[in-house]
C-alpha cells in the first residue's frame, strides 16, 4: 500500500472520501476543490474545500479570455455545420 498524504485526503461530513472536482465558474476558473461525492443527491452534505490556492487575478483573466474565445469558435463551428447540412437539422425536428 503506497503511503497516503493525510493533508491530500478530506473527508466530508457523510464520513466518505471527498472527491476532487474542478471549478469552472468565472471566479474560480479551473480550480480544484473537494466535495462531497454525493453531490446533487438527496441527503448529501455541504462539504467544501479548496485544493487549489487562489488563483491571480491576471491567470483568472487570461483563462476566462481563452473560455469565452473557444465558446465563440465552437458555437461557429456548429453553425457552419449545420448549413453543410442542413438535412441533420431538419431530421432532429422532426
Ligand atoms: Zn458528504
């Protein structure tokens, strides 16, 4: 058995192993943050904690920049697609 880093291993109030989860909110964009693994059920608890140290205001721009310019390159990207074919978008109406 490898030797666990207590400091590495949080457990939430349901006494369960938290799971590792990445933050994708315009605050906190790709930081990591431990929750309970429950999460979204009914009866899970509230557990949160941070893994990641905060990120500097100039990193949180530059990602936030990058996520806004792919979602832009991916709504034209299915734009295009859905002129190439136009018959795909009339077979998902009907
Ligand atoms: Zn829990």
């Amino acid at each position: 058995m490898e030797a666990v880093n207590a400091n590495n291993l949080q457990c939430c109030h349901c006494n369960e192993v938290a799971v590792l989860t990445t933050a994708w909110t315009p605050k906190n964009p790709g930081r990591r943050f431990f929750g309970c693994r429950f999460y979204g059920k009914p009866g899970a608890c509230r557990f949160f904690r941070w893994y990641d140290e905060e990120i500097p205001e100039r990193s949180k721009e530059v990602i936030n920049g990058l996520l806004r310019r792919l979602n832009k390159l991916e709504r034209e990207k299915e734009a295009m697609e859905s002129k190439k074919n136009p018959g795909t978008v009339v077979g998902k109406l009907l």
